[in-house]
C-alpha cells in the first residue's frame, strides 16, 4: 500500500487533471481517494456553470487515485457513467470515490462530486482491470 505523499508525487506525472484541471489530491487510503479542484473561468461552459468535463476528469482522476495504492498492478477504467444532478456550481469542487466491489482483475467504484457547501452535483460509476506491473 502506497502513502499519500508517494501517491501525490506518483500522480505529478497526470498532467491533464493536474495541470489543466488543477486536482489535487486531499486524502487516499484504504481503495478510498478525494481529491479537489479550484474552480476556474476556464473549467466554465456558455452558461456560467462547470463544464461537465471538468467534473467527469475529477472523478477519473479520484477514481486512479483510489485504484492505483497497490504496488501489484495499475488500475486502469474500462467503463464509466455518469449522472448530473444539479448545475455544477461553487469555488471548490470535490470528488470522493468508494469501492463497491474489488476482485481479481477487475473493479467497481462510485464517485460522488459535490461542491463546498456538500451539494451533491453528479454521480460517476466506474469499472476498472487491473493490469499486472
């Protein structure tokens, strides 16, 4: 099992959700990550609210966190879908993935993204394989 400060150096190397989306990681142990990102102009669609990219790169990102704390293997997603409830709106946007289910090769997850306030703005379920390092 990873730390979290190898885990916060080992994901440097996610340019796109670090760099572009600006996602830190807040917490990961246990198959559980969270992880933020400060809302920008540029995260914003026509309407003012989060571009729902941005939302579903924190939760892929929160999901490879959550996945990626074995030495064993790499977690990579083969499925995900996911649920809008609500505009995305806020300064800070989070995202916490929790395993449902983990078996040999492949795995399930939910993330739950919500804003700093704790409002709920969408769902993601995400399937993964694990791929032998």
């Amino acid at each position: 099992m990873y730390d979290l400060n190898y885990l916060k150096n080992f994901f440097k190397g996610d340019l796109f959700a670090m760099k572009q989306l600006g996602a830190e990681i807040i917490d990961a142990h246990d198959d559980y990550a969270k992880c933020s990102f400060k809302v920008e102009k540029n995260h914003q669609n026509a309407k003012n609210t989060i571009m729902g990219g941005a939302l579903f790169t924190l939760a892929d990102f929160t999901f490879a966190v959550a996945t990626n704390q074995h030495e064993e293997y790499l977690t990579v997603s083969t499925t995900a879908s996911i649920s809008y409830f609500r505009p995305g709106l806020g300064e800070i946007i989070y995202a916490e993935a929790n395993k449902i289910r983990d078996g040999k090769t492949t795995c399930f997850y939910e993330v739950s993204i919500y804003n700093e306030k704790n409002v709920l703005i969408a769902k993601v379920s995400i399937s993964g394989n694990h791929i032998a390092n």
